[in-house]
C-alpha cells in the first residue's frame, strides 16, 4: 500500500475516535467530573472498596487457618 493509503486510513482512525469521544462527551460519559455527576454512585464504590477490604481480610484469616 502506498503513502495516501496509510494517510487515509490513520485519518480515519482519528476521526472515528474524534466521533466517539464526542458521541461519550455528549452522554456524560466521558466527563471528568463524574464524580460530581454521579454522587449517589461514587457512594456505591466507597461502599463496594469497604466491603472489597472486609473480603480480603476474611480471605487472610482464613488462608491463615488453613495453613496451621
């Protein structure tokens, strides 16, 4: 393939990328303040990470038990 087929296929690229982007931006789903956003979600995820630490400490207990 010569050069003009590589530029049209990078520029293509970029531009579906460019459009997906927007097509996100325009949902709210690439925005950078989700946070802000989405409050009762964030609280979810503090939520799930207390309970992820809780699971992994009953894991180390028991792996502890196992060993003895």
């Amino acid at each position: 393939m010569d050069k003009s087929g590589w530029l049209v296929i990078t520029l293509s690229f970029i531009v579906l990328f460019i459009c997906i982007y927007l097509v996100m931006y325009f949902f709210g789903i690439a925005n950078h303040d989700s946070q802000e956003t989405f409050p009762e979600l964030q609280s979810q995820v503090e939520q799930l990470e207390l309970r992820v630490e809780e699971l992994e400490g009953q894991i180390d207990k028991l792996t502890n038990l196992i060993g003895e």
